[in-house]
C-alpha cells in the first residue's frame, strides 16, 4: 500500500492510526483464522485468511486489506485481544 494513504488513514472508532500488519502478525492472525477461533467485532466468523492488513498502532483492530484496498468498515474490524500475546507483542515492539 502507498505509504501516503496508510499516513493519512485512521480507525473509524477509535481514531488511531494505523500501520502494516508485519509478516509475523499476518502469519498468527491467519493461524488463528484457520482454527476458527476469530470473529470481527461485529461477531462473523472469520473465514479468509489475510494477504495484506493494517492493524492500529496500540495493535488493538486490524482491518483486511483486499486487492489493496483497505477494508475500513467499523463492523468488519478484527480485536485482536482474541489471540494470547497479539497486542503485548506489537506494543513493545512498535513503541520505542
């Protein structure tokens, strides 16, 4: 994705900015996503696995990127606290 456009987009809830999910992220969100354990915020079951996503920079919600396109909808976010260690994780390292 164009790092202006991440620059300028934020969370439609909390307002925070985002940021490129990493490669390790993608790969544990997705992991979970094939066990059946994720649900966006809305409550759906969620069933494809990521390519691409941004994630708050508190790595609170993630929102699926799709065919580059970020998906920005409140309802289709995905909480992360539903993995052990998802946002402790990409606090410490995303905030020096």
């Amino acid at each position: 994705m164009d790092k202006r456009l991440i620059d300028i987009l934020c969370c439609p809830v909390s307002k925070r900015p985002l940021r490129p999910l990493t490669a390790s992220e993608r790969d544990q969100l997705n992991s979970a996503i094939r066990d059946g354990a994720i649900d966006t915020v809305a409550g759906e079951k969620v069933t494809e696995t990521l390519s691409e996503g941004l994630v708050t920079t508190d790595g609170q919600v993630v929102y699926r990127v799709e065919d580059g396109i970020p998906v920005m909808l409140p309802e289709s976010g995905i909480g992360t606290t539903q993995m052990a260690g998802f946002a402790a994780d990409t606090s410490r390292a995303h905030n020096p």
